[in-house]
C-alpha cells in the first residue's frame, strides 16, 4: 500500500482523574491517548489521506488497548505498521 504520510514514534497513555480531583481520591480514571506522531497521524488521518504509524507495542494491556482505540475512533485510512 501506498502511504501519503508515516510517522515514527511512540505513544503514550495519560490515565487522569474525573473532575481534577487528586489521583488518590478518585475511585475511576479517564484514559486518553498522546505523543507527537501518534496526534499527527490521527488528525492527518481524519483528512482521508493514508497514514501509516510505526511503532513497537508492548505485550501488555497498553499495547493491546492502542490497537483497538485506533480502529474504534480514528476516521479515515489508518494503518499500523
């Protein structure tokens, strides 16, 4: 497949808690994805060009969660190498 744009880099998850009360109040934690090439590809992405983002997943819960947040939310062709 032909890419318009790939990006190389990691991702990362940032766990933050409801109503920015303190990590050790909160009883629930919101779960939101970043990093400088990972926002790139996702909002170049939603302009419908072909993206490919290269990175290497971790075998845990974090490498699994990436995956399917990408196929879940992200709009337009989006491919991991």
């Amino acid at each position: 497949m032909k890419y318009d744009l790939v990006t190389f880099g990691e991702a990362m998850i940032r766990l933050i808690s409801p109503d920015h009360m303190r990590l050790e109040q909160a009883r629930s934690l919101n779960v939101s994805v970043g990093g400088a090439e990972w926002n790139v590809a996702v909002n170049v992405s939603r302009l419908g060009l072909n993206i490919a983002w290269v990175s290497r997943l971790v075998d845990t819960w974090a490498g699994r969660f990436l995956p399917g947040l990408k196929r879940e939310r992200f709009g337009g062709p989006f491919e991991q190498c």
